[in-house]
C-alpha cells in the first residue's frame, strides 16, 4: 500500500507539474531565443523619427527571424511621446519585458554616435541585466557607430557623398553632440581629422566639448571660404540640428556663421537617413549576433 500510495504521488507531480520531461529539465537551460533591442537617445520630431524607421526596415531585411524592439535612453522624450500616446520603452523597462518574454539571448544595437557616457550607461546595465540569476543567458552590447578608424573612413566617406549642390570651395561643418566629462570626446577631434584628410574644407565641431565651432570660424576665414554646408553628425536631425544647427535664434550656427559673412546652407539629414552608415552600425549588431 505505502509503494502504491507513493506512485500515486508521482503521478500528481507529473500532472500539477505538466510533464515528466519538463521536470528532468528542471535546473538546465531552456533553449535559445535571440532577440535584438534597437536603443537611441530617442527623438519626438515625427520627421527626424523617419531615420530610425529606415534603421528598423534595413535591420527586418538583415536579421528578419530576430524578435526586434525599441528603446529610448532620454527620459524626456519618452514622457513627451507618452502625451501623444506614444509609449515606448526605457533599456531597463525593455530588457525587464525581453526577459518576462522568456528570450535568453540579448543583442543590443546602441545607435549613439561615440561611446560616451549614455553608451556607457547602457552597456553597464545591460551587463547587470545579463547576471541576474534565472535571467538572460547572455547579453551583448554592439560598438556604437564611431568606434575604429575604419569605422571612421566609412561614416566620413559616405557623408561627404551626401551633400547636394556643394561646389568646389564650398566648405561643409558636421555638427556632433560632444561631450565635456567623457574622454569619447576626443573622437571628434579625430573624426576631423579623418575628414581633412580626404577634404580640406571638411570640419566637424560640436556643440558641447572642446570641439567648438569657434575653432573653425578662422579656419573658414584662411581658406577664404563663402559657403558653408550644415550637416548634423547625429543619427538623426532633431533638436540640436533644426535649433542649435539651423536654427534662427542669434547663437544658432547659422546664425553665427551668417554674422561673420558666410553663406549658410543647412541639411537636415541624420545619419540614420544614409543606408551605408545604417549598414555599418548592423554589422556591429551581427557581430554581436554572431557569438550567439
């Protein structure tokens, strides 16, 4: 009777349970499920949001059997989006439901420019996303855009394709972000050089850091220059581009550069809009992909 009555109690574990295999199971690893996580700083322009739906269409067309979601790092973009009824996630809120979602394995597409302190904040807590016990199996974080000289040559090669009507003599100034506590900073400085090296009257300055546009002005002068194109070296053309860079306000770079004589010609065009670029931020993400 005790042996039967034991048997019997086997038997509702295996039923309470589901099956006898998925307790033999119990303690290993459940089975691959990939996902990728495209994170930007985030933007609330409906046309400067086109950029990353281009990113988002070339990533389907590269990796269409990959579970794909959205994340925005800024904080207050999300909350104004949230007001339109948009609602879209921060990382940590979407690593938090990739792994309710039951995927084990996290490839992370950082469609920041350097890898500054936001690429830094989100590595790190992918990182913590990535130990946490019965969690994700792995998690990797591809390398932001800027990230090598050949990176580097690539981005500076293909803008430089991307400015209509600049005729010779004309000078070009990409706008990055720039940062002033963060030693990515000095990417800009050598994103210039990059760009001097294969054009003399290209420049980049940014709008934060020590890169300033102040330091090109006289550069402009010497080389007797009287056009200027604008062109935001950003993923995409939002704030800063249609304000800072564009804008009409007295210290816009425009403005700036009109004052002291140049002819200015602004392009509002992120690098998330130019399908070379795009191409070269996935294939950081099948790197990552690939020790999957």
């Amino acid at each position: 009777m005790q042996a039967k009555r034991i048997l019997w109690m086997i038997v509702a574990a295996l039923l309470l349970f589901g099956t006898a295999d998925a307790i033999a199971k119990h303690g290993e690893k459940p089975p691959i499920k990939k996902a990728i996580l495209l994170v930007a700083f985030g933007t609330s322009d409906p046309e400067a949001a086109r950029a990353f739906e281009l990113v988002e269409k070339r990533a389907w067309e590269r990796f269409p059997d990959v579970e794909m979601r959205w994340a925005y790092t800024s904080k207050m973009i999300r909350a104004k989006l949230a007001k339109q009824g948009k609602l879209l996630d921060s990382p940590e809120t979407a690593f938090a439901r990739l792994m309710d979602d039951g995927y084990t394995h996290v490839a992370v597409l950082s469609l920041h420019t350097i890898p500054g302190e936001e690429f830094h904040e989100l590595y790190q807590n992918a990182h913590l996303f990535g130990q946490m016990a019965g969690g994700f199996q792995r998690v990797l974080v591809a390398r932001p855009l800027l990230s090598s000289s050949t990176d580097m040559q690539t981005v500076a090669e293909a803008l430089l394709k991307k400015i209509p009507g600049r005729k010779t003599g004309d000078a070009v100034i990409f706008m990055g972000h720039g940062t002033e506590h963060h030693p990515a900073d000095a990417i800009y400085l050598a994103m210039n050089q990059v760009f001097q090296e294969l054009d003399s009257n290209a420049f980049v300055a940014a709008v934060e850091g020590s890169n300033s546009l102040e330091i090109v002005i006289p550069k402009l002068k010497k080389r007797k220059v009287k056009k200027v194109f604008l062109v935001p070296l950003m993923s995409v053309a939002g704030d800063h581009a249609k304000n800072d860079m564009a804008g009409d306000s007295p210290d816009s770079w425009k403005s700036v550069l009109t004052e002291k004589g140049f002819k200015c010609e602004p392009i509002l065009k992120g690098t998330a809009e130019v399908p070379e670029i795009v191409d070269l931020w996935l294939d950081h993400l099948k790197s990552a992909l690939s020790h999957f």
